[in-house]
C-alpha cells in the first residue's frame, strides 16, 4: 500500500485552540472601529526548544499581512493583539515555529564546562551566518561581523557578551528561519463595523402620531419638527416603523379589530397596495423627497435614521400579482396569510423562501435594502428576522456590507436562543432580547452574565427595550412612574446599546388592552395617537440625563466589562463597568422595586477599582449631583422610588487632604 505522507512533516510546533473564533471560525466575530482584538492561541511543540509565535491580521481585501509577537502566558497559552481602524473585513491567524537561536541561547546560558561553551559559540556562529544570508543591506554585513566575532580567538567571555548582546537578540529576531513554520489551518474573520454598532441610544417613533392637530394624520415634515425634541434627549438613532403604503384589503382596525372604517389607518406592518410596495412611501407621510429631507435634517441633529424592513406584503401589494410563486398558497386556491395560531394576520402575506424562483426573491428583496440606502438610510430593523431563511440573512447581509461596510442591521429577535444567537452569527450587527421579560436581581444577573460572558459575547450585542409597540411589560402596567424609571435605567446602563419607544414611554403609557396582556389598549400599531410632548409628568429630563450620563462616561459604551456586585437585600442590584485603564469607574445601584424604599449594604472590589481599602474615596451619583465620602469595601444605600429609585456613581480615586493645602509645606 502507498504511503501517503504530509506536506511538510517537519512542522514541529502545534497550533490550537485560537481564540477568540465563533463555531471553529464558520462565523466572523464581531468589532467597531477602533477596537482591538485580542488573540490568543495554545502552542507547543516537542522537546524543550523555544519558540516564536506571530498573531498575522490583514484587511479581507488587502495582501499585505501584519505581523505582531505574541507573548507567551502559562501553560502553552500565547497572547498578542492587534487593532481594527477601518470598517470592513479583517484575517487573523497564528504562525509559530521552533526558533533555533532562542533554544541555543538558552542552554549557551545554562553551560558552565569552556569546551562546551567553545563549540556552542562555533554553532551559534552556523546560525547567525545563516541568518546573514537572509538579511538585507547593513544588516547582512552585520551579521557576518557578529558570526566572525563568535567564531573568533578572543577569550570566552568575550565571545559570550557578543551572543548575549541586545544587538545580535534584534537582529535575530528580525531575520528568523521560518521555513518550518506552522500556521492554523483556518484564516479566522472579524467584521469591522460603525461605533453606532456598539454604543447606541435609539428612539422610535410613528411619524403618522407626529402631527401637532389631534386626528390629523402626521408627515415626515410633521417628523422633522419633531427632530430638537428627540436630539435634546441624547438620542442618536431615530427608529421608524414601516413607512410604506399600508393595504386596504383585509385591513385591521382600532387595537387589532379585524374590521376597519374607511378613515382608519391600518398597520404600517400591512405594507403595500395600489399606491405601491416597498420601495414607495405612504402618500398621506409626504413624498419620497420629504423623507429624504427628514434623514438629512436628522443628520444635523446628530441623529441617524434607522427604517423598519419587513418582508411581508398585505394582499393588495404588487408583488402578490405580479410575483403569485413567491407566496404559499391554500387549498381553494388563495394566499395562506401569516399565523401563529391561535393568532390570526389576515392583513399579512408572508414570503415562501422554499418558493422555486427563489434567487428571484432574494435578488427583489436586496434590491430593496439598497433603494433605501440610496436614499441616505443605514440602519436597518428587521422585523421579525427569524421567520425567514437564515441562509437568505447570511447572503445578502453579506452581499450588502461588501459594498456599503457602514451599514447596521437590528434583529428583531424575540425568539429561542438558538434562533437568536444563529440570526447574531449570520452578520445582524444588534439583537433584540429577552431583557423585557427579566426583571428580578437573579433574572437580571442570569441573563447579563451570559450575554457578557457567554460564548455569543464576541458576536451577538444587545439592544435593550424597556417595551416595544408590540411588548407592554406587566411590570411596567403596575409600577407606574418609578417602574419606568428604573427599566430606562438599566437599560441605560446594563447595555451599551437601547431603545426607547416614544413618545408612549416618556408618558408612562401603560394600560393594557385587557388585563393578562402586554399588548397596549388604543395601540398606535392601527391608529393614529396625538401626544402632548409638553406633559409635565414626562420622562423627558429623565432620559436626556440617562444618555448624558452615557455619552460622557466611557464605561457605559461596552458590554463586556460588565460586572455584578454583592448586596444583602434581593431587591437592590448593583454592577459596575470601567474602562480598561481604569480612569473611568462607574457603579449603578437600582432599586428593583418600583413601591417600596429598598436599603442595603453593597460590597465591592475597591482594590480592583485601583482604590484604598483603608481610605476613604468619593462616589459622585451623576443623577442626582450629590457626592458622599465611602469607606472600605461596604457601604449602605437606601432608595426611595418615589424620589429616585437609582444611583449612579462615578468612583473618585482622590481626595483632596492637608497635603493639597499651601500652608502645609
């Protein structure tokens, strides 16, 4: 039988277990602009020769690879890192080699007998000469001159100090033999993506409610008037729902009755009809020109729009008469609308993604992501993602971000783990989550850690909701003002990324269309709502001050440095992030009870925050501008809902003493 050998069998080191990688590297990881990435990697090889490892990254579209020395941790582990400036594509692998002038300097350092030392030197002038046949320009001649200094007659010691010298260690280090280098099989990818991506404050709202006349029905110039309102509170992403033009056929009305009168709205999710599909806007919004004043004037507040894509169509959109193979299709011969029985959408008519034309569909659907970003849009929602196919997701999110790397995509993912953890893999840069429904200290703790420290933290961010059109909370139907509060804030804090939806939520809209529901009574999703922005029960200042808080503290811009703290009452959570220099510690302690006043003695790291256990530091609550001086590792907090259910600290290392004072010198 014929042998059948490796390649090159003389690779001695073994690389494995590179990190980080998202399922052995079938999925890119995920990072913004600016970011570092830090690789790490377990090699060996056998015997008791060194190595060298080299992390190597480059842009997807470029040739030239980077090269970083990784340094070497406990337990074959090897470490380095490198940063990504640009949006895009980046390659990352490992490649390490046994290093023959590492492993002869070190046993040189070990020899004690001079006939030993003698023929080493004689050797280690092979290697240096060697290494000058590789090297270039003054460099080469230097090398030669190093390897004739080794082979010289001057005394050992001499010699010695020449193997040992710091200019031979550079030299060597710059013109290794690498001819027997291994390198991981797989080229891993991270996907490079706006700071938008990572640290964001979205706003939603129905532009048909933006009108300042009761009953009349709002436009995108309606919208664009509301523009100061929504930047003055720090919000950075303007959301809007579909803005399409809805169906008549099978309409829904006022809080989902499935008859309609002539004036009502219908569900902006019911798109398309004679007025057109999903590339036309709603005739009573404005024009396609209006919208594209809208997300310009948005811009000069500092805000981006960001549009709802739905792929469904109502029964009086185009596609279903043009297109009648992209839709299953019932027994009598009718579309089958969408259902989750026992819910019944009779207004919706969802895509066959098993349809025989479906390249057809996919290239249509493309089509449309790219109209809208021509008309100045780069964030994405995608409405309910997680009934269509992921293999669509992957392709043309893919296919988009190729040409435009800037764009982001928002999951709406209320699903299962595993569907929303897939949809994260297959390139939406944010998720939806489960953080509506998590609202004690174990829930909440639960959940963050593993979405901060689980496996999905190198590809999946959350974007947190406090409520959604379609998710009314049962803690937020009873907990009134302070319930409001208190989830604005954690979303806030616990997630770099969140959401509002408004103005319903700055005016605690929070009556249910019957009890044992989440679904809002009146919901805007079929009619049209007049809000009074000028309420003074508003959250407004609230909010404002929450994302202030948020844009001027670095550590509240990150998921992963999130951390729990210890407090001895149930009803009190406490975390903390700071930077990785540790210049910005911020600590948040909520109330997680929205009736009572809670009180407690929180526990913390204060050495880990680079603070003094023996003396005193400051904690300076941003909500509330006070400051009050904390001693050692435990202090008591006592919170009224009522009067401000949260506390959010930024920790002071120092104090100002009688050395600060000019008389003391």
């Amino acid at each position: 039988m014929a042998r059948i050998f490796p390649e090159e069998g003389r690779q001695r080191v073994m690389i494995e277990a590179v990190s980080p990688q998202v399922d052995g590297g079938r999925f890119p990881i995920k990072r913004t602009v600016g970011e570092s990435v830090v690789v790490e990697a377990r090699a060996f090889a056998d015997g008791h020769d060194r190595l060298r490892c080299l992390l190597r990254h480059r842009r997807e579209d470029g040739a030239l690879w980077h090269e970083t020395p990784m340094l070497p941790m406990i337990n074959d582990r090897w470490r380095a890192e490198f940063t990504v400036p640009d949006l895009g594509r980046y390659l990352y692998t490992v490649t390490g080699w046994v290093d023959g002038f590492l492993s002869w300097l070190h046993d040189l350092e070990r020899r004690t007998e001079p006939e030993d030392i003698r023929v080493a030197l004689v050797m280690g002038a092979e290697l240096v000469a060697r290494a000058g046949d590789r090297a270039v320009g003054d460099d080469a001649e230097t090398l030669v001159r190093l390897a004739e200094a080794l082979r010289s007659e001057d005394d050992l010691q001499t010699r010695v100090a020449v193997a040992m010298s710091t200019e031979l260690g550079d030299l060597m280090e710059r013109y290794p033999d690498r001819s027997l280098a291994s390198v991981d099989e797989r080229e891993l990818v991270v996907t490079v993506e706006p700071e938008r991506a990572r640290f964001s404050a979205w706003y939603e709202v129905f532009p048909r409610s933006c009108s300042m006349t009761p009953g009349v029905h709002g436009t995108f110039r309606d919208c664009e008037k509301w523009l100061p309102y929504i930047a003055g509170m720090g919000f950075d992403v303007l959301y809007l729902p579909p803005i399409h033009p809805i169906g008549r056929s099978r309409r829904k009305g006022p809080n989902n009755a499935l008859t309609a009168d002539a004036d009502d709205p219908g569900s902006p999710w019911a798109i398309g009809s004679a007025e057109g599909g999903h590339l036309s806007v709603h005739p009573e919004l404005g024009t396609l020109e209006d919208f594209r004043s809208l997300v310009a004037g948005a811009r000069d507040h500092g805000l981006e729009v960001a549009l709802d894509i739905a792929f469904q169509c109502a029964p009086d959109h185009p596609y279903v008469a043009e297109h009648p193979a992209w839709f299953r299709h019932r027994p009598d011969g009718s579309v089958q609308y969408a259902e989750n029985p026992p819910k019944k959408y009779q207004d919706i008519y969802p895509f066959d993604f098993e349809t025989a034309d479906w390249q057809g569909l996919w290239t249509e659907l493309e089509g449309i992501f790219r109209f809208w970003i021509e008309q100045g849009v780069q964030i994405f929602r995608v409405d309910n993602p997680h009934t269509k196919s992921f293999a669509f997701w992957e392709w043309v999110i893919a296919e988009i971000k190729r040409d435009f790397p800037g764009t982001i995509f928002l999951a709406e993912a209320f699903a299962r783990p595993a569907v929303l953890h897939g949809l994260a893999k297959r390139g939406f840069s944010q998720s939806y989550n489960y953080f509506p429904w998590r609202n004690t200290k174990q829930e909440l703790t639960a959940y963050f850690t593993e979405l901060t420290r689980g496996e999905g933290r190198e590809y999946l961010r959350p974007n947190l909701w406090p409520a959604t059109p379609d998710i009314l909370p049962e803690y937020l139907q009873f907990g009134g003002r302070p319930a409001f509060m208190i989830r604005a804030t954690l979303a806030a804090t616990l997630g770099a990324s969140y959401g509002i939806y408004g103005p319903a939520f700055e005016l605690i809209e929070n009556r249910p269309r019957w009890p044992g529901t989440e679904e809002y009574l009146d919901s805007e999703k079929y009619q049209i709502r007049h809000w009074d922005l000028r309420r003074p029960d508003s959250l407004r200042d609230y909010l404002a001050r929450l994302n202030r808080i948020r844009r001027e503290n670095p550590a509240l811009q990150y998921d992963g440095n999130l951390r729990f703290h210890v407090v001895d009452n149930d009803e009190i959570l406490c975390f903390s992030k700071r930077t990785d220099d540790g210049v910005n510690v911020v600590l948040v302690v909520v109330n997680l009870d929205p009736v009572h006043v809670q009180s407690g003695y929180v526990q913390l790291p204060v050495e880990e925050f680079g603070l003094d256990p023996g003396h005193p530091y400051q904690v300076h609550d941003l909500l509330s501008n006070s400051r009050h001086l904390w001693h050692g590792t435990r202090n008591y907090v006592a919170l009224d809902p009522q009067a401000g259910p949260a506390h959010i600290f930024r920790l002071r290392r120092r104090l100002r003493s009688e050395h600060d004072f000019d008389y003391y010198l």
